[in-house]
C-alpha cells in the first residue's frame, strides 16, 4: 500500500458496532491509544473488518481545533 499521507498508524480493531448507515471502529494501536473511526456500514462491509484484524488508520486533515470553556 502507498498512500500520500503522513499519518499512518498500525493497529487492530478492539470493537465494530454497526448502526443503519454507519459503523464505529474502535482501533488499538500497539501502545494501547485508542482511535475511533465512523465510516459508512457499506465500507466496513466492503473491507471485511471484524474485531482482531490488523488495519492502518490514516488522518489526514486540514485542520486540527482546541476548545476550552
């Protein structure tokens, strides 16, 4: 796999819950963060995820916002 972004992490989904239209992927990386991830149920479908499988997360976003109150 060659992708352009630079944030790339290894990790293994820890939960999948899949909704109507959605579904929430719980990603483990290998010093225990968790990242959770909402994409379409169709893609998860698609790529077969299941709880256990080694996947890549890649974020790639134009901006990151900090909020206090």
């Amino acid at each position: 796999m060659k992708i352009s972004a630079r944030n790339v992490l290894k990790g293994k989904v820890k939960r999948l819950t899949h909704g109507m239209v959605t579904s929430e992927a719980v990603i483990e990386l290998q010093d225990g963060t968790e990242i959770v991830s909402v994409i379409t149920k169709q893609s998860a479908q698609d790529l077969k995820l299941s709880v256990g499988m080694e996947v890549h997360t890649v974020i790639k976003a134009s901006n990151v916002m900090i909020a206090v109150d």
